[in-house]
C-alpha cells in the first residue's frame, strides 16, 4: 500500500475517527453493565411514600422503583398532585367568539357626510381583436368573410363562430357585424384596405 502525499491526509483523518470510534465503543461497553445493575437493584417497600401504602390494594409486594428508572407501578402522590392542580386562564373561552373589535378614536378631522354610494360601473367589455380583410360572393353561395386575428385567418358564412367566441352576425360590402358571444358584445368591423 502506497501513501502518496494526497491520500496521507486521508489516511490521517480515517485512523483519528477509527480510534475515537474504538475509544465510545469500550466506553459504552463497560459502562452498560454497571447501569444495569444500578437499575436492577431491587428498591424497598420503605422507600414508598405513605401515600402509596394506604391507596394500593396489591395482590402481591409492591416496589416502589427509583425516580430515573421507567417503572410502570402508579404513584398515587403524582397523581395526587396533578389532581389538586388548579388549572386558570385568562378568561377567554376558544370556543366562543369574542372578537372584541377597537372603536376607532377620531382624529380630529371632520367627517365628511356622504350619502349613499352608488356602486362603480361595470368595466366596459373587451375589444374584438378580429379584422375584415374581404368577403366572397359567389352565386349560390351565401356571402363569405375573411377575418384575421394576428396570423390566424378565419373564413365564415354568417351566423358562424369564430375563434370559438366570435359569431358572424351580418356581412356588408364595408363592414361586418360581429358578436362576442362570452361578452355579449356587438361591434361593426370596416374593411380594412392594405
């Protein structure tokens, strides 16, 4: 095994953590057994408050276990006292809805009186976007129109719909009547020359 100037601060690094990895695991495994012990030794029946002794009705000798260990016997006195516990809060009950709500303090100012507002006026529809760049009519045809909306070009007889919104109401040789059916809106289209 070669140990080249760039992996010997590795090489370093990896011994350093092995030894402190070593170091915890003796630590932890001579030290277990003497918790255990300490955590097995049996507890006396003298140790248990009074309290204990005249509320219990075992069936067998009850221990009362030391305060660090995980002792599934009650202990009446902490029952005792978290039943005397007087719990009080502010007043305030979550349940119900008591909001209260700061009146305002004037500032001084003159209230202006106002009488009752109207509400604004709804906001005027959208424009057509659509232009009228011609119109066929051939004979037993019904009049055709050419519409464009950007780089869309549309062709309809009247009464179609266009770009799904639009409808063709009336075609005239200078205009066309269009109607934007989601709006209920009606707007007379020029021929636009060009």
């Amino acid at each position: 095994m070669k140990l080249g100037a760039e992996n010997r601060n590795k090489t370093i690094v990896a011994v350093a953590l092995a030894v402190v990895a070593l170091g915890l695991a003796l630590n932890w495994f001579f030290t277990l057994p003497s918790a255990q012990n300490g955590a097995n030794a049996p507890a006396t029946v003298a140790d248990a408050p009074s309290a204990a002794a005249s509320h219990a009705k075992p069936t067998k000798k009850t221990k009362a276990a030391p305060s660090h260990s995980i002792d599934p016997t009650l202990r009446y006195d902490w029952l005792k006292t978290s039943e005397d516990t007087k719990y009080a809060g502010n007043g305030r009950n979550i349940f119900q809805d008591q909001a209260e709500i700061p009146v305002p303090i004037s500032d001084g100012r003159k209230e202006i009186a106002k009488g009752p507002v109207a509400p604004p006026p709804p906001p005027p529809p959208p424009p057509i976007n659509l232009k009228f760049f011609g119109f066929s009519n051939k004979p037993g045809e019904g009049k055709k129109v050419f519409l464009s909306q950007g780089e869309d070009v549309f062709i309809a007889h009247e009464g179609d719909i266009v770009d799904r919104r639009y409808k063709v109401v009336h075609i005239m040789p200078t205009s066309v009547e269009i109607e934007d059916v989601l709006n209920n809106n009606r707007q007379s289209i020029p021929l636009v020359q060009g």
